[in-house]
C-alpha cells in the first residue's frame, strides 16, 4: 500500500529510481532526430546558404525550400508512423537513422553547389530521414514506460533528447564551421549523432500490441530493453486487432 501511495504521488522519484536507463534510451534516441532536424527548422542552412561570406543565396529562395523540405518532414511522419505498426518502432526507426547517416555528406555536397535545385532536393531527401525518425516516437514513447509513470517518462525523455540534440545543434554545426572553414565537421557531426539514437533504439525490443493499461503493469515492467533479461512474455500479439 505504501509503495503504491509513494508511485501516484511521486512518479517522477519512482521513475529515476527504477526506470533511470528507460529515460536515457528513450533521450537517446530523440538525439539523433533533433540534431539533424535543426540543420534545417533550427536555422543553420538558411543562415549558411545566405551568409554573403559563403554561398549568398538569396533568403526567400532558401526559405522556400526550407518550408518545403518541412512539408516532406511532416508527410513521412505520417508514413512512419503507418510503417511503424507494420514493421515495429525500432525497426522504423533503424531505416531512418541509415537514411540519415547516409545522407549526412551528400547534404553538403549539394547545398554546397549553390546550386537551387540541389538544395530544394538535398533538403526533401534528408527530410524523408526525419520523418522515419520522428513517425513512432509517440507510440513507442508509450510503449517503453509503465503505466504508473508513462506520463513523466514520456516528458522528461523527450525534454531531455530535445535539449541534448537540437538546442546545440545549430551553434555547434556553427562553430565547427568557424573552426574547420568547412561543412565536413558538421556532416560528421550529425552523423555520429545519428549513430548514438540508432545504438539506443537499437536497445528496445518492439512491443506492439501490449496492453497499456494500468491493469498490465507488471507486463509493462519487463523486458523492454535487449538488456533486460529477465522471464519477457513468449510473445507480443502484434495483430491488427490489438495494434494501438
């Protein structure tokens, strides 16, 4: 009765206590996400495309395809989002992160031509990559944590990923910039980024289809990770009918 008491009135202290690595991972895989998507909606490109001591494009044109590449980024969130209930959370997410990472040096090669066809189309290919890495994070955000502290989970990983990926990002791509006179720094930058979430999505096994309701708790609480080895229910029913 007591530990029950003490989980609905301080999820956040039960989380950390019990579910710390949860948190991390579950970060960890946002990293990736924020820290290639603010090359774009953070400001970097437009600022270094019109930097007149660099490309010196002309700011609407770089705009627009920026506001396009947005566009592409929020379709195939969509799309990921239907992948993901077919194929699994970690599985789309895995897609994502390779088509980030492959795209890390193509993206400055062709922002880098000045030319803005390149642009327009370096922007949409690397959006597709976002939208992968970005469709599942609510299901299997719900997915990770317990009942009893899913609401504090879910917050704290995502406020954390976001500030560990994305509220750098910029003023980092910015300063390897300054300090190498390239964009090669930056490409590998995002890159090794895009490798840390995919180590981290990497962790959880797919639990579509489990029950999240508080009725389930003790299900919930086992085998989310690779690293958890203790008894994990022989299967998950991953049909449609029980798909959340």
């Amino acid at each position: 009765m007591g530990a029950k008491k003490e989980q609905q009135s301080a999820p956040t202290k039960v989380l950390f206590r019990r579910h710390w690595l949860l948190v991390l991972l579950a970060a960890l895989v946002f990293v990736g996400n924020n820290a290639n998507g603010y090359m774009i909606t953070g400001g970097f490109v437009l600022s270094y495309t019109t930097d007149p001591t660099q490309l010196n494009m002309p700011r609407t044109d770089v705009l627009l395809a920026v506001s396009m590449a947005a566009v592409v980024w929020m379709i195939f969130t969509v799309v990921a989002g239907a992948l993901s209930d077919r194929i699994g959370r970690p599985r789309t997410y895995q897609i994502g992160y390779i088509w980030l990472l492959a795209m890390g040096l193509p993206l400055f090669w062709m922002i880098n031509t000045g030319s803005l066809g390149l642009i327009y189309l370096s922007l949409a290919i690397f959006a597709v990559g976002l939208g992968l890495t970005y469709g599942p994070q609510a299901a299997m955000y719900s997915e990770v944590f317990p009942a009893d502290v899913r609401f504090s989970g879910v917050s704290i990983a995502y406020a954390l990923g976001a500030i560990l990926g994305g509220a750098f990002s910029p003023m980092i791509a910015q300063a390897l910039l300054q300090a190498t006179g390239g964009t090669t720094a930056i490409s590998l930058y995002l890159m090794g980024m895009s490798v840390v979430a995919f180590i981290a999505v990497s962790l959880f096994r797919d639990r579509r289809g489990m029950d999240l309701s508080i009725n389930n708790q003790a299900e919930q609480e086992v085998g989310t990770t690779v690293l958890d080895h203790r008894d994990v229910p022989a299967a998950y029913d991953t049909t449609p009918a029980r798909r959340r």
